[in-house]
C-alpha cells in the first residue's frame, strides 16, 4: 500500500463517506476547486490500479466501493505520520500535547485508560 497524493486522498474521503458511488455522484462534492467529471474519473481508476478501490460494472457504468478501509489508510500513513513528523514518535507525548493545551479532558483522559486496560 503506497501514500497517496493529496488529491487521490480527497477523492478517497469522498468514496468512504459515500461508498458504493458512481463518479457522477462524486463529483458535486469537489467545490474547492471543483474537479470536472473526467478528472475525478481518471483519479477513480488510478485508485483501482493501486489496490485502493475495486468496482461493480452494470454495462458502461461502473460503481465504485473502498477497497482499502479509512482507518486502515488513517494507522498506516496519517496517524504514523502526525506522530512521527509533529511528536518524536511517541503516542505519549500526543496525548500529553492534548492534556496540556486542554484539548482533552480528564474524563476523557480516564474513558482512554479504561479501554486501553480492558484490551489487556
């Protein structure tokens, strides 16, 4: 699985929140700056070819579905990355830049420990 570029990832949040989609359908969500019909199509094929979407074919008409889950995408290349570039690899120093800058609360804090104890 490569990283994708930052508009297969835009067109990838889309078919997530949409999943199975037409590219027809995709399209109105591309506002800024809009993306033609064509574009979003080519970018839908080169996700195929990278293994990151697969499709139903009904004649000429192809509906599109994620092959690749978010959160399988979000662990291997968005959180890894945030962690590494912004908090030296660590998932504590994450959590404690959080709790400093009071962006968690204490109870949030505790609900975390709670699950991560219930995984031991």
């Amino acid at each position: 699985m490569e990283k994708l570029t930052a508009k297969e990832e835009e067109v990838m949040q889309v078919l997530w929140k949409m999943e199975p989609v037409y590219v027809k359908d995709m399209v109105p969500h591309f506002t800024n700056p809009p993306l033609h019909y064509n574009t979003v199509s080519t970018i839908v094929r080169n996700l195929e070819e990278k293994g990151y979407v697969g499709h139903r074919a009904y004649g000429n008409t192809h509906e599109y579905y994620a092959v690749v889950s978010k959160e399988d995408y979000q662990n291997r290349f968005v959180l890894k990355k945030v962690v590494g570039d912004y908090f030296d690899n660590s998932y504590k120093n994450l959590v404690s830049y959080f709790a400093q800058n009071e962006k968690i609360s204490a109870d949030e804090l505790r609900e975390i420990l709670a699950m991560i104890e219930k995984k031991k």
